[in-house]
C-alpha cells in the first residue's frame, strides 16, 4: 500500500510541475479571457474507490472465501459550493456521504461502514486551454458519525452487532481535470482524491445490548482502530453562477 500512496502523491503533484515548465507555449501560460462565474454548484461521484487496507469479518462464504470489508473506498457522493478568488485560486466547501460493504456481498448477512464527510479546500488552478484547467487541490475533511453494522443473526451462534466510532479529521488530497463547454456555465471533470484518516470505536451493541469496549478480546483490536484512508476516482459536474457585482475572474 506505500507504494500506491508514493503513486498517487507523485500524480498529484504532477500538474504543479507542468504548470512550472518553462517551455510550455506561451499560449497556455495563460487563458483567454473567459465568461466564466466566480461561483460553482457542483456534484461528484466515485466510480472506482480503494481502501487502503480490509477487515476479516470471521465469515466465510459457502466456498470458504474470507468476507471482508474496508473502512475506506466503497460508493462515494459529493456536494460542493465553491468561489473562484482568482484566476489561480478556488476555495470551496463540501458535503459528502460515503459506504463501503461486505466483499463479497452476502444475501443473509448485510453489512456496511457508513460515514458522512464535511470539510473545505483550496485549490491551485493550472491552465491547459482556455476551457480546461488542472485543479491541484489540498483540505481538511471531518468523518462524522462513522458506523459499522454488521447484522450475521441469520447465521449460527452470529449476532447484529454495530460499532460506533468517535469523528476524526482526514487531510485531504486530489488532482482534478475540468472542461468547460462553450458557455461555459457547466462544466465537467474527473479526478484522483486521496485522504487519510484513523477511526477508533466509541461504543459497542451486540444484539442491541452494550458491550463495554474494554470487555472486546484482542483479536477485535482491527475493528477497534481502522484506517478509513481512501483513494477515489472521481467524475463531477458544476454549474458556474455569474455575479452582477462582480466579473468573472478567470482572465
């Protein structure tokens, strides 16, 4: 797994160095001028999304197979409101809510780990045309309300058993292509995300009773402490809002 994050770190840094490469043509130094609005509505979903490391759940499939799931990766679903300071600059603040299931999927033992996500960013924009940009982005997330819920009563000697987890600060990393269309009013992009971030239980139910946490054996200790650290890889619209007090900034 070092090796990915040593990946996916270098491809984020990527678009700062091309943006220092002194022989880039001086047309893509610096757009056009462009009818572009200093605000954004966006929406952005993964359709690949990695954690960085798995649980054995103690279940096995028919087959034998070890069932496991990840604190981190699984679907992920993104609101953005963001402002463009400048022509280099974006601030902008999100909303998200992420979950990943068993693996493989069991028709009598659903499972999940369920988080919501709150944070903001900054970003450095890099200019390839005067439509597409690099957004070469740095925040802070804040992972609220993690969960694990694992319902096995359906199995022999299993139980339903839910794992709450304290909320705990992910930095947060990503390297973001956008195009925008002729209007340029909406606009599309893809993007590679990275956070890290730790989750360490708060309470235990087991069958809907509480179970002390100190009263778990050691063997549970991986559940007690998870690395929730996702890779994704995301696509997204945004709807740019033009302001009347205000021209638009990407000049």
């Amino acid at each position: 797994m070092t090796r990915i994050r040593n990946i996916v770190i270098a491809l984020l840094f990527s678009p700062f160095l091309y943006s220092q490469n002194p022989h880039k043509p001086d047309s893509l130094k610096k757009p056009q001028a462009q009818d572009i609005g200093p605000f954004h509505l966006g929406v952005r979903l993964n359709f690949i999304g990695k954690g960085m490391s798995d649980i054995q759940t103690g279940i096995k499939t028919t087959t034998g197979k070890d069932v496991v799931l990840s604190a981190g990766g699984g679907g992920f679903y993104e609101f953005d409101l963001g402002y463009n300071v400048n022509k280099s600059c974006d601030i902008s603040f999100l909303v998200a809510t992420s979950s990943s299931h068993l693996n493989p999927r069991l028709s009598n033992v659903p499972g999940s780990f369920t988080r919501t996500l709150f944070g903001g960013y900054i970003s450095y924009i890099v200019p390839v045309t005067d439509r597409a940009f690099f957004n070469l982005s740095a925040g802070i997330l804040y992972a609220s309300n993690p969960v694990l819920d694992i319902d096995a009563s359906q199995l022999k000697g299993g139980g339903h058993n839910i794992y709450s987890y304290n909320s705990a600060l992910a930095p947060m990393a990503q390297i973001e292509y956008e195009k925008f269309g002729k209007k340029k009013f909406v606009s599309w992009s893809i993007g590679l995300q990275y956070y890290n971030v730790a989750y360490s239980v708060k309470s235990v139910t087991s069958n809907g009773t509480s179970v002390p946490v100190s009263a778990l054996p050691s063997s549970f200790d991986i559940i007690k402490n998870m690395d929730g650290s996702t890779i994704n890889i995301n696509i997204g619209i945004s709807f740019h809002i033009k302001s009347e007090q205000k021209p638009p900034l990407r000049k």
